[in-house]
C-alpha cells in the first residue's frame, strides 16, 4: 500500500517545481477595471495613472483596444505631453533620406566644428611650448673674488649698511608695484588663450546643464557662472536666468536677460526668460509684451503660449477689478 502512495506523490509534481505565472500589469497596478472605460479616460487628471493605463492596454495581456489606446494617448498628451510613453521610436536616417538641402547645413556646421577644434588645439599646443620655454631657470654665473687689497682699505661699514637699508627700501617698493601689476593682469587675463577660455566655458557650462537636468540648481547657478567669468556668450547668460528663476531669484534672472538682448535684441530666449521673470516680480503687463513678441515670431511655442494665457487673464482680472471700484465710487 505505501508504494502505491509513493507512487501517487511522485505522479504529482512539486509545487516548488512548478512554474510560477508572471503577475500582470493590471494586478501589479491595482487599476479598477471601471478605470478602462472611455468615460473616465476622458475625464482622468492624473497623468501616473493614465501611463498606467495606458502600459496595461499596450502590453496585450487584457487584449487588444487601438481606438481605447489612442484616446489613452490623446488624453495623456494633454496632461504630460513630455511622458516617456508618448515618445515614437523612428529609425536611424540614412544619408539618402535627408534632404540635399539640409544635408549641406550638416555638412558646413561639421566642417565648422573641425576647424575650430583644429585651431583650438593649435593654440593650446603653442601654449604650452611657451610655458615650458618660461619655465627654464636662468644659469647664475659665477663671480670671482676680489683681490683689490687697497679697496679694502677704503670699506666703510656705515656707508655700506645705508645703501644696504635704501636698496632694500627700493626692492620692497617694486615688489608692492610688481605685485599689483600681477593682480591687475590676472583678474583681466586669466587665461592665455581664446581657445583655453573657450575651452573652460564650453565644459563648465556642460556640467552646468547636467546639474540643471538633475535638478540641482545651485550647483549648475555656481557652473554657469564659471562658464560666464571664463568667457561670457548670450547662451551662458540664458542658461544662468533660467536657473535663477527656477530658484525664483527673478530680479538676478532680469539682469542676464537684459544683458543678452542689449547684445541680441531679437534674442527670443531671452525675451520669454524675461517674461517668466516678470511674471514671477508681478509685473504682468510688461510680461505680456515680452511673451507676445515671442509668439510674433514662434507662434507654436507651446511654453510662451502658456505663459500669455497665464498672464492674460491675469491681466483682464485687474482690469475688471479696476472697473469695479471706479463703478462703487461713483
């Protein structure tokens, strides 16, 4: 009788051997089946939820929805129109695929770029022959001994130390003018070179922009300033405003954006960078002027067109609130 039990046991298999399912997405979220709705789609403001949604109907583990994905889509493209899931998958271009047009752009912007490294690097090797020339130390030349017998006879002690005392007063003297000469030319020539300067600016202002991308605005403030102090460009100044609004320091943020459009004065970064500035001084209607010049010239810029909206109807809401009060002192 046990073998017939042992027999038995080995015919069903282990529940340890036994393979185990993959949870679904629909359980690993713990969407409400109602949720999948059209209904709700549509009325849905949590954009985490909608991607949820939107994973569970992709994957094909419930079916197959493309009209119920698409809304999905559109409904999330409203809320996050930068979700990671609304980004299409497009195949590498070939050569043959752009146009002769553009193609020559890329080609002239390439052969642009390669001269420059070219001659930067030129000018950085002379550089650096040139330091190493400075660095040779001078040979002393050694002196022989005075034999002069009666010269010594004439050695005045008190003499010698007076002009010992006044050479001494005359070398301190030039150190302190030497000196000065020195902190003048390094606070206004810090590097030998353009293309050192360039080449400073350029990598401070990429580890600037990682910073930025992080969210750790302090330390990208502190990058683009280096960047600024090395060599200053209207991108540098843009980079800083926009940190500085985000730290919400606008009167800072205004000052970069003035002094790019004194350089550029079409500079349409810089004109919506002010914009948020002023809006966050509340300073609405010179806000308004500077977006609405963006959006003269940028008519789908989605950032501007927003912000114009924001600062319109904040604007009416004055005005309006103005006219009420002229109305109750009457």
């Amino acid at each position: 009788m046990s073998t017939l039990e042992d027999l038995s046991k080995l015919s069903e298999p282990d529940e340890s051997c036994r393979p185990q399912t993959q949870e679904s997405l629909l359980s690993k979220y713990r969407i409400p089946i109602q949720h999948f709705e059209y209904d709700y789609i549509e009325k849905c403001r949590d954009g985490k939820e909608l991607e949820k949604i939107l994973q569970v109907l992709a994957s094909g583990e419930e079916g197959y929805f493309p009209d119920l994905v698409r809304v999905t889509e559109e409904r999330l493209g409203k809320l996050k129109p930068k979700s990671r899931l609304l980004r299409k998958l497009l195949p590498v271009l070939n050569k043959n695929d752009v146009d002769k047009g553009e193609l020559d752009d890329i080609c002239k912007d390439l052969e642009s770029f390669v001269t420059g490294i070219s001659k930067r690097n030129k000018e950085l090797e002379k550089r650096k022959v040139n330091s190493a020339l400075d660095c040779e130390t001078a040979v002393r030349v050694y002196k022989e001994p005075s034999t002069d017998y009666t010269a010594w006879d004439k050695y005045d002690p008190d003499t010698e130390i007076l002009k010992m005392d006044l050479a001494e007063e005359v070398e301190r003297k030039g150190a302190v003018q030497e000196t000065t000469k020195i902190r003048k030319s390094v606070s206004f020539n810090r590097f030998g070179t353009e293309a050192e300067a360039a080449f400073v600016a350029d990598r401070e202002k990429e580890k600037g922009n990682e910073y930025f991308k992080a969210g750790d605005y302090e330390e990208a403030l502190q990058c683009y300033t280096n960047s600024i102090s090395s060599k200053p460009s209207t991108n540098n100044f843009n980079n800083r405003a926009v940190t500085y609004i985000k730290l919400k320091r606008y009167e800072k943020a205004l000052k970069d954006c003035d002094k790019v459009l004194a350089i550029e004065r079409d500079n349409l970064k810089a004109h919506l960078r002010k914009a948020e500035a002023l809006e966050g001084l509340k300073r609405y209607e010179e806000a308004r002027e500077n977006v609405e010049f963006v959006i003269q010239r940028e008519p789908n810029n989605g950032i501007a067109q927003e912000l114009a909206e924001r600062v319109r109807r904040i604007c009416e809401g004055e005005v309006k609130n103005t006219r009420m009060k002229i109305v109750e002192i009457e």
